[in-house]
C-alpha cells in the first residue's frame, strides 16, 4: 500500500475547510437541513458511493470494496448545541443562540474524508462500509436510526467511530478495551402533598421538604448503595416547586442524571434505578407525601470490543507512535453505545486539546475550542482502523 500518512496529509486543509463551515453553521437536533444537504452533496460526488437520507436529517453512504467482505459502520454526529458562542474564533457560529461545542463538526468533516479516502482506495479493500451521519446525538438519535434499519440491508458486522477531545491532549489516542464511557439515565421525580398557607404547615404535606430530603438522601446510593469500586455519578440538575413565598404547593419537581461506569446500567450492580425507585418513595412517604419516579431518557455504556480495541490501538500507534497511546473513562454519555450494544465496536478519544490553540475549556462550554491539528489525527485513526478490519491489500 502506497504511504498512507502522506495519501492523507493532502486533504488536511479541505478537511479543515469543511469543519470551519459547519461550526459557522451549526444546527441543532433533527434540523440539521444545511448540514445534511451539505454531507449528501460531497458523498454524491465520489464514484460508486450510494446516499441516502434516513430519520430526516440522518445521511447514509454505503461504498463497496473489491470483492465479498464484511460490513463495517462508521459514524460521525452532525447536531449541535443550543449556546450562546462565546470562543473568540473567527470562523464562530453565525447562528445565534446556536453553538458546535463538542466537537461534532470535526466529526462529520473526518467522516467526509474518510469516505473520500476509502472510495479512492477502494480496489485494496474488501467488504462494505457504511458512512452514517447521525442527527440528534445529543438527546439519543441513535437508536432512530437502528429502529430504522441502518444496521441492515446489509447487515453491519461491526462500528467504529471517535470523538475529538479537549480535556486529552493533542497527540495523544484514547482506545479504552470494554466500558469506557458512563450509561446515562435522566430522571423526573415527581414528588405530590397537599398545599396550604405557610401559616398552617401542620394542615400541609410539604412537597418542597419532601423533595429536599430526597435530594439529600439520593446521595446514600453512592455512598452506600452501590460498590465503591464502581463508578457511578447521581447529581440534580433542576429543582422546581412553588409560586409563592406564603404558599405551601401541591407539588414539587426533580430532574437529574444517573451515570454509571459498569456492564448492565441501571439494572446491574448495585440496580441504582430500582434503588433511586425505593429510597424517593420511603423518604416522600416519611413527610407525609408521595413520588413517582420516571426514567424519561437512557442510554446504555459505551463498550469498546476486545478485538476491535485491539484494532483500534494498532492503528493509533501507526497514526501518532507507541507514545500517544492514553487510557481515559469517561463519565459522559455517547449514544454511540447503542451501536456497541448490538455489534462489537470501538469508539476513540481523539486529542484536541493545548494550550496554545485556546483549547483548554471542557466540552458544552460556550467558550469551547479544539485544536484542529487533531482533525488530520482523526481521519489517518479512523482510514487505518477501516483498512485493517477490512484486511487492505
């Protein structure tokens, strides 16, 4: 095979290029119109690549190799994020209110050129790939797209994907074996008493006490509900209750997350979903209320298959040397993970951050960067890691 490093250093400036205009042009979840249109035009332009749209938004190019071989997936994000852009770049999102900060513009633009690279190389390879442009990562738009079929027709054999990566620094691949990033749960309790003047607390069942208890004693389930040698992570993100300063309500509301760094979620060790169930339910019921608890929004793990990690780690030593290789879990949900649950996949944490590019602000902040040397990084990972599983010639 001819240098691949070198093949590839050519499009690093229209690859930079294309991650530019789509942070100037984010577009949130299943309104990625632009975005999309824009993915479809550049896959229509490479030979013996078939497009089409699925979910709405949702892009999918299939390219065949030469000769029989297995069907691999790879996957890039297209949504953004709904921030107020605050990183001083200057090709920063023109669209107010509306801001790429996570990284999913540099994920779109490597899976653009990966597929231009793959279709160019496509006499050393055999089988299939599938190059999906998933909307809506951000609130699970995965699993649409495998209720969908995207797994199907043909059936995929296995997944690969990577995320750009700001608290990792650049130069450095993080190609975890097994669990490697947090099953996440959002949850709603919905906690009911019976309102009244604060005059007269005693004729009341307090929902807002209820409810503050709850947020307390939630946190036993880290300290003792669950094995202290399994990762886990319950914190409250919105607390809602009441109209006025004098008015005892009807009731209050909790909203959070349950994160999880172990095999089998919230059902598996420890079963932090049924225990979060129990211990809202005996605390409302000690203040004389009660609450119903809702897991509105789930995610598995992310699990990195032995054998494809393996693949995975070879191709970032080819990529940036044996010294690049990191070991990073991460709390944060990527719904990649309902790709991993179904076939053996690998997904990489891609360096993007350094000092001296401004990439020092985690991701979601409305001040995020990365810096995009590690584009060309991502695209040489992902191409070596297709070529290898599809055994290049």
């Amino acid at each position: 095979m001819p240098d691949l490093k070198k093949f590839l250093s050519v499009l690093g400036p229209d690859l930079i290029a294309l991650r530019r205009d789509i942070h100037r042009h984010p577009e949130l979840g299943y309104r990625e119109e632009r975005t999309a249109s824009l993915v479809e035009g550049l896959l229509s332009e490479l030979p013996g690549l078939s497009v089409a749209r699925l979910t709405g938004t949702g892009v999918v190019g299939v390219l065949g190799g030469a000769g029989e071989g297995p069907t691999l997936l790879l996957r890039a994000d297209l949504d953004a994020l709904p921030l107020a852009e605050e990183s001083g770049e200057s090709f920063a999102s023109e669209t107010p209110g509306v801001m790429h900060a996570c990284g999913h513009d540099g994920h779109t633009a490597i899976l653009v050129f990966a597929a231009k690279a793959l279709a160019a190389l496509r006499d050393r390879w055999a089988g299939t790939v599938k190059f999906v442009f998933q909307p809506n990562e951000e609130e699970v738009g995965a699993l649409a797209m495998i209720e969908a079929g995207v797994l199907e027709d043909p059936a995929v054999s296995a997944a690969a994907a990577l995320h750009l990566w700001a608290p990792l620094p650049l130069g450095r691949i993080s190609v975890a074996e097994g669990v490697s990033w947090a099953g996440m749960d959002h949850f709603r309790i919905r906690v009911t008493g019976v309102g009244g003047h604060t005059a007269s607390p005693h004729l009341a069942r307090d929902p807002i006490l209820a409810a503050a208890h709850i947020v307390v004693g939630a946190q036993i389930l880290q300290s003792r509900g669950l094995d202290p040698l399994l990762a886990s992570s319950l914190v409250f993100g919105r607390v809602q209750g009441g109209q006025a300063a004098n008015v005892i309500p009807e009731s209050a509301e909790l909203e959070g997350t349950l994160r999880y760094l172990f095999d089998g979620g919230g059902d598996g060790p420890g079963r932090p979903r049924a225990r979060l169930r129990e211990l809202a339910g005996d605390l409302a019921r000690a203040y004389g209320t009660s609450a119903e608890v809702d897991f509105y929004c789930s995610q598995p793990p992310l699990s990195n298959d032995p054998a494809m990690a393996a693949l995975g780690r070879q191709a970032a030593i080819e990529t940036a040397g044996p010294g690049s290789l990191a070991t990073f879990l991460n709390m944060g949900g990527e719904d990649f993970s309902e790709f991993s649950a179904r076939v053996p996949s690998v997904m990489a944490m891609i360096g993007a951050g350094s000092p001296e590019s401004g990439a020092v602000h985690p991701h979601h902040s409305p001040k995020f960067r990365l810096d995009e040397r590690s584009l060309p990084l991502g695209l040489e990972w992902l191409v070596r890691l297709a070529l290898a599983y599809l055994r290049a010639r």
